[in-house]
C-alpha cells in the first residue's frame, strides 16, 4: 500500500484544484479576462506547483481558461457574440436531450424531477434577508433541476455535450444574475418548465427552455454598462477602427 501512495496524492490533489478552480471560474469569483498567476493560485489553495499547472491544462480543454505564449494563463473571455451563439447551440441541445428524456422517462425519473422542482422551489435564494448574492444552496438545487428535466436522455454523447455547453453558460447566467433578479420570474419560469415536462409535453418543454435562455441572453445583451461586456464591446471598436 505504500508504494501506492505517492502515485494517488497527485492525481487526487490535481482533482481537488481543478474542481476548486473549475468552481471559482464559473460562479466568476474568478472573473472573465483574469491573469491567473500559478504560484498565487499554489498558495490560495495549498497545493504543489504541478496540480496547478496540470488542473490549467485541463481546464484550458475545457475552453474555461486560455493560455497566452510566454504569459500563463487567463480566464476565458467572455463576449456578446459567444454569448448568442453559446445560447442558441444549447438551446438545439437541450430540446435534443428534453424530447428524449421525456420520451424515455419513467415514474422514477418522474419522482426526481418533483423532488428537484420542489427543492429548487423551497431553497432560499439567498442565505439571508440582508445578502445579495446567490447562496450556494440554491446554485446546487437549480444545477440538479435542469439536470433532472433530461436526466432520461439515452445518449451519453448528448448529454455530454449539454453538460459543457451548461458549464459553459453558467458563467453568463451567474453575471445575469446581477442584473435580472428584479425583473424576471426566473422561479414561475422553472415551475412552467417541470409541469411541460410532467405533462410529457415536449413542444412546449423546448420552447419553454428555449425562452429560459434567451431571457437571459437578452438581459445580459441589454446590461451595456455591465465591466465584461463593455470592455468586450470596446475591445471590438477598437480593432474595427484599426
């Protein structure tokens, strides 16, 4: 057992950073656009310079952080075109995986799509009166809600493309979050999704799903004075100018 030992550390301590670090990029306690500086990140969370190096990678395959040439690594920009075309390829996704899913989905699917409605429903969305942030609480009740609706989907390649493209938009959806939480019904939008769904409507679970994400695309689009997006819209002026 003790020659195993060395060979499982690493790999276990790359996991847990690249998880950690996966997890502060898309909630944006990273933000988009952020130099990430390998011995700073060694520190912040006590790990050997290699797991870091080896979870930048990773997530660099996961188009989550990009690497500069002689400059490490950066956050993955984000941008209004992304945005568009990151929203409308996974609104194609996710009716491919919702028809599917309520085409296959059996009474224990049926169960644990109530409970993940019910849960999301019931967890505050914020940890108390005075904070202003999404709680983590919430973040795990909406994340295991949309898993739920397509969880019945029998293609693993599709689900695996959901999953990244969701990662994916995450992102957007946690700084949508800054700026829609007062003018849109995101909770009636979920309860319009599960009864679709329960009701074994796919027509209408796909075009609910589809207008989900097109709310938040919109507002996002409309938040000009969001940092990200007018450095991103400033960014483009100005090489169209070059």
């Amino acid at each position: 057992m003790t020659s195993q030992r060395p060979a499982e550390f690493p790999r276990s301590q790359t996991l847990d950073v690249y998880q950690k670090l996966r997890s502060d990029i898309v909630s944006c306690r990273l933000p988009p656009g952020r130099k990430l500086n390998i011995n700073a990140l060694c520190a912040d969370y006590g790990v050997s310079l290699g797991a870091v190096r080896e979870s930048l990678a990773r997530l660099a395959s996961d188009d989550l952080v990009v690497a500069e040439a002689q400059r490490g690594y950066r956050v993955a920009r984000v941008s209004p075109d992304d945005l568009v075309d990151l929203m409308r390829t996974r609104a194609e996704i996710e009716s491919l995986c919702l028809r599917k899913s309520l085409s296959l989905g059996g009474i224990d699917w049926e169960a644990n799509l109530i409970a993940a409605g019910h849960r999301l429903a019931r967890t505050p969305k914020h940890a108390s009166p005075k904070e202003t942030s999404i709680s983590d609480d919430w973040e795990a009740a909406h994340d295991a809600f949309h898993l739920a609706l397509v969880a019945a989907c029998d293609s693993p390649w599709l689900l695996k493309i959901r999953a990244q493209l969701y990662m994916q938009a995450e992102r957007y959806r946690r700084l949508s979050l800054r700026i829609s939480a007062t003018r849109r019904d995101i909770a009636g939008e979920h309860q319009k999704l599960l009864k679709a769904a329960i009701a074994r409507d796919a027509e209408c679970a796909a075009d609910l799903m589809a207008r989900h994400l097109e709310a938040t695309t919109h507002y996002l689009l409309e938040a000009r004075t969001l940092p990200f997006l007018a450095a991103e819209t400033a960014v483009r002026q100005t090489k169209a100018v070059d």
